[in-house]
C-alpha cells in the first residue's frame, strides 16, 4: 500500500477531486460487490444491531450504497430516516421518516430525499439528538477515523452539538476503501465519528 504524505487543509478541494474520481472510476460490478462487502459488515457492528431509530442515505455521485440495509433494517422493526436539506437554514439537515410510499423530490445537488413538503410535518421528522445511529457518506477517510466530506459543512453542522452531548447518536461514515488516504487535514468544524466503514476494514478513532 502506497503512503500518502500529510495534507493541509489549503489541499482538501484538490483531494475531494481526487477521491471522487477514484469513486467514479469503480465499475457498476465493483459497486455493487462494495455495497454488499460494507453491509455485511456493518450488520456485525454491536451499534448498528443495537439501533432502532437510524438515519442513512442514497447513494449519490459514486457513493457506496447502504440501501441493501433497507430490508434487514426493516425486519428488526428499525425505523429509517432520510437527510432533507432544511429549507432556509445555514446548510443543516432534517431526518424524514422514510418508507416505500415517501414522496421523493430531486434536491439542487441532484439527490434524491423526501420532498419538502412532505418533510415539514413535524410528526414526520425526527430531532438529530433523538437518532440512535447514522449511516453518512464521505470522499475520503484516514487511519485516525477522520472524515472528509463534500464541502458543504451539512453533516457537521447538524451534529455541533456532539461535541458537548453524548452518547446519542452514533456517527458511521461509509466509503469504498479506495476513499483511503494515510492522513487527512483536519478542521475546527469538523464532528468526529465513532467509526469508520469501508468495503474492506472498519476504522475507529
């Protein structure tokens, strides 16, 4: 395995390039193979056999995809929640319930969550504190349990309150372990995660 050397953060827009073409470039077949290697892992984790109320997402942009969850998830009597982006708010996130009849929209990122409409009835939405466990995507990972997103602060917004509150919820992010670097910047904002999981190893802080 090659060494990547340490990054600053003036690097992390030319790394997230770099590692979404390194998702993309994987073949439908290699997804595919990826996103049953990550379930069959995570199904193994005490956190996520233990949860009840559980936040995941649809995959997007070569993300790997946690929907062969679903069904399992469902069996065990788990409730599903969708990331919306909040209307009128500093790119923060509300969780929707999801089921097969949830009516979908097309967000401005071009992924697919509850509509907005749908997602405004309180009675449908759950406070982020009040999750058991989330399932988020990232472009890259390190050794350390770091995560790098996409940029927008979304995730890291939504769970400031980590820092100061615990043990609700669970943070996972998941990646193709072709999202491996040996070392990420790291930023003030950034919300640490109680673990990492790729096709092919967990990480943990």
């Amino acid at each position: 395995m090659t060494h990547d050397p340490p990054l600053e953060l003036s690097d992390r827009r030319r790394l997230r390039r770099e590692l979404r073409r390194r998702r993309r470039r994987l073949s439908a077949s290699q997804r595919r193979q990826a996103a049953y290697a990550l379930c069959r892992r995570l199904r193994q984790l005490p956190e996520v056999k233990r949860a009840r109320r559980v936040a995941l997402y649809l995959p997007n942009d070569g993300e790997i995809d946690p929907t062969p969850l679903i069904a399992w998830f469902r069996r065990r009597g788990v409730r599903l929640y969708l990331p919306v982006l909040r209307p009128l708010s500093d790119n923060r996130l509300w969780f929707v319930h999801y089921h097969a009849k949830t009516p979908m929209r097309t967000n401005r990122f071009s992924i697919s969550e509850p509509s907005t409409r749908h997602g405004a009835h309180r009675a449908r939405r759950l406070p982020a504190w009040a999750l058991d466990l989330v399932l988020m995507p990232l472009v890259g990972f390190d050794t350390q349990g770091n995560r790098l997103g996409m940029g927008g602060g979304f995730y890291d917004r939504t769970f400031a309150f980590r820092r100061l509150r615990r043990p609700h919820p669970c943070l996972i992010g998941l990646a193709h372990d072709c999202q491996y670097v040996e070392q990420l910047p790291i930023a003030d904002w950034d919300v640490p995660l109680d673990a990492i999981v790729s096709d092919a190893r967990t990480v943990r802080p």
